[in-house]
C-alpha cells in the first residue's frame, strides 16, 4: 500500500514525492514513512497503518513535530529532489499530516479536531494486488483555515472605491460559495493565489483583478462546454494555482452560473 502510494502520490494525494523511509536522526531515532511537498508548498507527511489504530495519529503528530524544528533540512531535501525554487517557496504555515490507515474510529476523529494541526485522516481499500482506493474520514486544517466572512459594506467603497470594492465583493461572494460546498474545506493562502482543498486543491482564486476574477478548477476542460469570456482551456498555459480550467467572473451572476463547476471540482477532489 505504501508502495503504491508512493508510486502515485501526486495523482491520489496532490502531494510531490520526496522521500520513503526518512530517517530523524539518532537522538529522535524514527523513520517517517514518506515526506512529501502539496500543490501550494506545505510539507506533508504521510504514515500508513494495515488496520485500525489510533497510534498512526500520535506517531504522525510525533514527527510533524520533528519537522517544524528541523525546517533547514526539510528544505535541503526540497532543494535535492525539486529545486532551489521549489526549496524557496516551501510554506511552514500549514504542515501537513495524513494518515492512511484500513479504518478510523469515531475517537480518532474527534482527537484530531482537538489537535491544532493540519490533519487527513484517510481510510484506504485494497482491490487486488495493484488497485487502490482512498476515502477521506476526516480533514482539519491547523494554520490554514480561515473563518468565513461577512461580505464588505460600504466601509470597503468607501476606502478602496465603487469598482475596487465591486471585485472584493464578488472575491467574498467566490469565497463563500467554495467554503460553503462541504465540510472540511480549507483555505491556504499564497502571495499568488487563494488555494481551496480537501485532499488536493479544487480550486484557486488569484487576486481581483480591474475588472474579472480568475479561478482555476480541477476540471477536464474537454468535459466543458467553453464559453468565450467565462470559461477558458488553460491546460497548456503558465498560471499561478492549479487546475486546467480558467473561469472568468465578473459579477455576482457569474458566480451563480460557476456554481455547477465549483461542485464538479470539489467533488473530484
């Protein structure tokens, strides 16, 4: 299981492989079973129980631990395996932990909403001997999660001006319809773009512009009917966040016609 992981963890989890079996050293004197780096630059590790145990959790929570001291040499390894650019952007606001395990309990679950740290709690299903299948049971975030806000009245005309305020209006209006498409979503914000995960990232808001709002979804283009002016295939075009599919907004009536799309990437996810 953790081999297949491993193999493909970019496409299961959203997470760049760094390393298997990470050693912390004499004094700590444990192995992390994988590090890894997400989508948006947090440091992720993932452990792996066959059944139902609670110590998976403790015993993640023992080396993030690890990791948040010793952030010189997570960056090092960064460097080695994705590059100096890769190793300058690593973001310590929100490490992350998941743990992959047969099954969780309902004990398990309400001990890691206790913890002040980015937990996955994800259950897996072996099909064969090379078919794998994963369940998220649960996902707090620590650092990353933002609390919903109320939209700005007219404090934000007044200081930033009708139009200005128009596009942060419709970025809380964005804001609040992909946090308000299920439990456990999570907001991670890079000086880029605004990321909103699950597992991976569904979606990403980059900063108003003059006059649009751009997202990008975890959606197949092909599988859109493109709309000049609404929705774009950016599949072999450079952008900050991720995702293949461009929406353009411009007013709150384009976030009502986005709405089918929103959901359509968060359930991929």
């Amino acid at each position: 299981m953790q081999g297949l992981v491993e193999a493909n963890m970019e496409t299961l989890l959203g997470v760049r492989f760094l390393a298997s079996e990470y050693g912390t050293g004499p004094v700590h004197g444990g192995r992390i079973d994988s590090l890894g780096l997400d989508e948006n630059g947090s440091p992720v590790i993932v452990e792996y129980k066959r059944g139902v145990d609670a110590g998976v959790i403790n015993q993640g929570l023992f080396y993030l631990s690890w990791l948040v001291d010793h952030r010189a040499e997570f960056e090092h390894l960064v460097r080695d395996r994705l590059g100096a650019t890769a190793a300058s952007q690593v973001l310590w606001s929100g490490p992350r932990l998941i743990c992959i395990a047969g099954d969780f309990t309902r004990y398990d679950v309400h001990a890691v909403r206790e913890h002040r740290r980015s937990i996955d709690l994800v259950r897996y299903r072996l099909f064969g001997s090379d078919l794998l299948g994963l369940e998220t049971v649960a996902s707090v975030s620590g650092g990353t999660r933002v609390a919903r806000q109320a939209r700005p009245q007219a404090v934000a005309r007044a200081a930033v001006g009708v139009q200005a305020a128009s596009m942060v209006e419709l970025a809380s209006a964005v804001d609040e319809a992909l946090l308000g498409l299920g439990d456990g979503v999570n907001r991670v914000e890079r000086k880029q773009y605004r990321a909103y995960q699950r597992l991976r990232n569904f979606a990403c808001v980059c900063p108003p512009q003059r006059s649009k709002l751009l997202v990008y979804l975890k959606v197949d283009p092909k599988d859109v009917d493109l709309v000049p002016g609404f929705t774009r295939d950016v599949s072999g075009l450079g952008h900050h966040g991720t995702g293949d599919l461009e929406v353009q907004l411009r007013t709150p009536r384009d976030v009502e016609r986005a709405q089918e799309l929103f959901r359509a990437s968060y359930a991929a996810a």
